[in-house]
C-alpha cells in the first residue's frame, strides 16, 4: 500500500491508516533515509495508540517504553548499536515476542534477530514537504 503525504497534518491519517493495514500485527520496522521523518511519523503513531507521554527518540538509550490502553509500546532505535550483541544484551526477545507493540527504526542493523512476521513501513523522501510511505506485510 503507497501514501503520499504532502504536509505533517497528513501523517495522523497515515496512522490509521497504518493501524488498520496492520491488523493485529505488533512489530513494525520503519526504514528510510536518515531525516526522512521515521521518528516524526512514530509520534504520531504513538498519540494513535493512545500515548499520552512524550514520545521522544531512543537513540542514546535504544528502547524507550510507553504505556497505551491497549498496552506497552517498545520504540528501538537501533542506529548507534556497533555489535550485534548489544541487541542480545537488551534483551531483545523479551521485547519482540513479548506481546508489546514494538517499533523499530534502523532495523537493518538487527535484520537477523527480526520476528518472521512483521510490517514493514518504508519512507522515501519525494521533496522538502512530500514523502511517499509504502506499508508492507512481511
């Protein structure tokens, strides 16, 4: 499924959007380009979920955690890990299988440890303003 969005007021339909194309599936990688906006699109998602607490990047501590209604929320950033084993170490089974939502960005770096199923939102940079979202069931 391709969305093009045209400004930020756009991305709180993406949201749904996203929930809806994902059904019941709980992992969610977002891959794109270092400015792209994944971060910028995870807060949206997150205030979807029904997060009320600042959602903010998890760059220095990898996983911050979030409470929804509909339970806990996992956001990764994966981008400053330099060994594999610094996945392991976090306990990263706990968080993928545990039933939480779990938002990964920078996926790539931990593509082996991935779940078989997830969904998979790519976000390509069209202009300034305009990026092309492409939700994938994997």
């Amino acid at each position: 499924m391709d969305i093009e969005v045209n400004s930020l007021a756009d991305l709180p339909v993406v949201a749904q959007q996203l929930s809806d194309f994902a059904g019941s599936e709980k992992v969610f990688i977002f891959e794109g380009d270092m400015g792209a906006g994944k971060t910028t699109f995870i807060k949206n998602f997150c205030k979807h979920l029904g997060i009320e607490d600042v959602v903010s990047s998890p760059t220095y501590s990898i996983v911050n955690e979030y409470e929804s209604p509909n339970g806990p929320v996992f956001h990764f950033d994966f981008y400053r890990i330099k060994d594999i084993r610094e996945a392991y170490d976090l306990g990263y089974e706990e968080y993928f299988y545990g039933g939480g939502t779990c938002l990964i960005e920078w996926p790539e770096r931990v593509e082996e440890l991935l779940p078989e199923n997830y969904i998979k939102v790519e976000i390509n940079v069209v202009d300034e303003n305009r990026r092309l979202f492409r939700l994938l069931k994997v």
